[in-house]
C-alpha cells in the first residue's frame, strides 16, 4: 500500500507496467476517497481521548468551584463568628432591636455607632451616632446624625449625654434611649473600633473626600507619632488615619455639628466608591480588617448582599441630616420639633431638605450686650460670667437707663437674631425672651438686661 494511504485498481497497475515498458509516460495514480479502516480507527480513537480530557477538565472545574464555594462559605462564618457571635448572644440587644421585614428589598434601618474604647477597656461611649435608613428597591439611603452630647432621658440612668448609655447598659441601652429620645425604629446594630474604621479605609485603598476646610486636631489622631492630625482642603485620597481625623474632630467653632457634618460628607464618598464593581470586590477585604474591631448584628454576606443591591447609587440617593440643637453645657438640648420632622421624613422616604432645619448656633459667633437693670450690685457682671463660659462674645457690660426691671430680659431685634437670642436664653439659669420692637438700643447681635430675678436664681444655679 502506497504511503498516502491510496489503493490502486489491477487494472491501472498493468497500464502503468506497460506503458513503462513502451518508454511512454507513466498514467497518474487514481484516488479512492474512501478512508482506510486505520484512519476510521484513529479518528473514533481521537473522539473518545477528547471526551475523556473534557470529562476531566469538567471534574477538575466543579472541584475548584466547589472548593472555592466551601472556602467562601467557611470565610463568612469565620468573620460571622468574630463580627455577629457576640451581637447575636446578647440577648439584651436582640430584644431592644425592631424585627425587620421578611422582604430583603424592604427598607429597614440600621444604628451606626463609632466606639472611643481603649485597650482593656470594659465598657465605652459612642463617639458618632448615625441611624441611617436604607431602602434596596429605591436604591436611596437617609443618614440621620444624631449628637453623641444630646440630652436625654437614659432608662434606669436620669438624665445625661446620649452617648453615655452605651457606657452604663451597652448596645441594649443605647438602642433603647434612642428609640425612646426620637421615635425611630432600629432593625440593626453595626459598631465600630477607631483602628477597625483605619483598617478598613486601608483595605479599600483609601477614600476620595473633598475637605472644605483645614483641620489640625492631634486629639482626633491616633496614629503613631500622630503624624495624621493637619489635613489641608481640598478634593483627596484620605488614607485610614487621615480619614479617622477627617470624621472625628471637634476642633470648629460648633464643635460636633460641622464634625457630623464630615461625617456624612464621608459616608456619601464612601458609598459611592463601594457602589461601583471595583469598590464591591473590595468589601470583602475591608470586613476581614475590620472584624476584629466590629460588633454587628448584620452578617457578613448580608453586609456583602445591601452593597450589591445599592450598586450604581448616587452620591444624590444619599440624604443626609443632623439632629438640630442648641448647645448649653454640658448638653445640646435637642429642638423636639424639628427632630420630629426629621424622623416622619426619614420614616416616610421624603427627602430631609423637605423639613427645613436652621443652622446650628455658634456661641462665639453671637456678640452680646449685658446691662444691669435690677440696681442690684454685681449682677451683669455675674451674667456676663455666665455667658463668656458658654462662649458668647460678651462686647459690653452696663447700666440699664431704670432699675425697674423684674425679670431678666433677652431682646432680639430681628428674626435672623432670633436664634441667636435663644441661645442666650438658654445658656442663663432665668430669662424671658422678647423682640425689641424698637424699644431697646444697643449694637450686638443679642441684649441681656439683668432683672431682681436674678440673684435667687444664680444662687440656685451655682448650688446645684
């Protein structure tokens, strides 16, 4: 058989003898299509080692998945155990938090707490406090920050700083006074360490934040040498201890509320960069930094399954707002109605901006008169005292034209010094608040005239 696999007929072979030996030219070879029995043998050969590659390659592969799955599976329950055992244990906290809806695409809040504990630290106040409402199918998130010095009515405690309730009963009770103080309802708890937030900001490679303005606070720092503390304004990559700076200093002229303030603003830039493919890759490495530092009543993959279903949300869907207040030490005394508002907006999903808040007041920013119009010895510079330790710029002490006045008086001539004037109000032990109409001269933003009332309740103050 020739080489090239063909067979050649009796017939041709004797042709081509014979004309070999007539010296003329050979006939050429004809072709047999028809395949040689070997080659149909190699082929279905061939066929059969394919599909027992595919067949492996096939194993191969369901392995690798399957392993893959049993390590992801494994991973969250690794983090489940360090992030949600000891949330889900306490029993305390599981009974003060509202069940959420059996729909994973309803809205349900959830409390966001940043803790100030120490090394070897057995308990801890809340250094931010957010509630933040968040609704998969709309795509929209409400942030709600709430003044971690708020006075209120802490369960079992009396009075003090909101924040003081994680420090006497826990997350329970922190739960608890703020379900009570604004009528929210909480579904979940997420807290979390100072080092957990550094670790996490790193994971994801930093955050892009636009700092409206300088900011040099070594309290707010806690990293080595506190090399993080100065952070100059403008558009920026903040690493974890620069961001940790960014979200809690207090160092502004109204202290907490422009802090709550970057609060949100980072909170925004945050959600924004997980909301793209890139960031939600990521988030699994973020919560492996944090876990050690997070206490969570949200599993892992539940955290992992809200970021997917607010994939391509908006910086806009992000609505944030603080708990409007005047400050009088050493509370912010909340305004009940404004937050009352605030929270039907938030419980409703309207937007924040339809509840008008006014602009927090900065004691040192409202200048104020004292005049003395009891005739009573020391009493307006006593006032003035009282004012200078609240941080007003107290810029004249005087007489009163008559010593005829009653009662202390704080007189405002206009509606835009109206809540400056309550401020005042607020930060003296007895006042009435009148508009002046005309009646009263003076040149700064607020007048204090000092009435009789004012010794027995200055007295009374300082005894307290």
């Amino acid at each position: 058989m020739p080489a090239e696999g063909y067979r050649r007929s009796d017939r041709h072979k004797k042709k081509r003898d014979a004309a070999l030996r007539s010296g003329r030219a050979a006939v050429p070879a004809r072709p047999i299509v028809e395949p040689a029995p070997r080659m149909r043998v190699h082929e279905v050969q061939r066929k059969r080692a394919l599909k027992r590659r595919l067949a492996i390659a096939a194993g191969v592969l369901a392995l690798i998945v399957l392993g893959v799955a049993a390590y992801g599976l494994i991973w969250f329950r690794s983090l489940d155990r360090r992030i949600s055992k000891a949330a889900l244990a306490d029993t305390k906290l599981q009974q003060a938090l509202d069940k959420p809806k059996q729909d994973h695409l309803e809205p349900f809040t959830v409390l966001i707490t940043g803790s100030d504990a120490r090394p070897r630290d057995t308990a801890s106040r809340a250094d931010t406090i957010i509630v933040a409402r968040i609704d998969p199918k709309a795509k929209k998130v409400w942030l709600l920050s709430i003044p971690r010095d708020m006075r209120a009515e802490i369960p079992g405690h009396g009075v003090g700083k909101i924040n003081a309730a994680k420090f006497y009963g826990g997350d329970a009770l922190l739960v608890e006074t703020i379900k009570n103080e604004t009528g929210l309802e909480v579904n979940h708890y997420v807290d979390i360490g100072f080092k957990g937030f550094v670790k996490a900001v790193d994971a994801i490679g930093g955050v892009w934040v636009d700092v409206d303005r300088p900011i040099d606070d070594w309290k707010a720092d806690i990293s080595p040498f506190k090399t993080a503390k100065k952070i100059e304004p403008g558009y920026q990559l903040l690493d974890g201890y620069h961001a940790l700076v960014y979200v809690r200093s207090r160092a502004f002229p109204d202290a907490d509320f422009t802090r709550m303030r970057h609060q949100q603003t980072f909170f925004k830039a945050l959600a924004k960069q997980l909301a793209n493919p890139s960031g939600i890759v990521k988030l699994p490495a973020a919560i492996t930094a944090i876990s050690e530092y997070m206490t969570s009543t949200l599993p892992a993959g539940e955290i992992v399954r809200i970021a997917r279903s607010l994939q391509g949300i908006s910086p806009d869907d992000i609505d944030a707002a603080t708990i409007p207040g005047t400050w009088k030490s050493p509370y912010v005394y909340p305004d009940k109605e404004k937050m009352r508002q605030l929270v039907e907006a938030m419980n409703a999903g309207r937007p924040f901006e339809s509840t008008p808040t006014a602009e927090p007041v900065v004691p040192s920013q409202v200048s104020v008169t004292v005049r003395n119009g009891a005739g009573m010895s020391g009493v307006a510079a006593s006032a003035a005292d009282v004012l200078k330790r609240a941080g007003f710029n107290v810029v004249e002490v005087g007489n009163a034209n008559q010593f005829v006045y009653d009662r202390t008086l704080v007189v405002y001539a206009t509606e835009a010094a109206k809540a400056k004037a309550e401020a005042v109000a607020a930060a003296l032990p007895v006042a009435d608040l009148v508009p002046s109409r005309g009646m009263y001269s003076y040149k700064t933003d607020v007048l204090v005239v000092v009435g009789k009332d004012w010794a027995s309740a200055a007295a009374t103050s300082t005894a307290r």
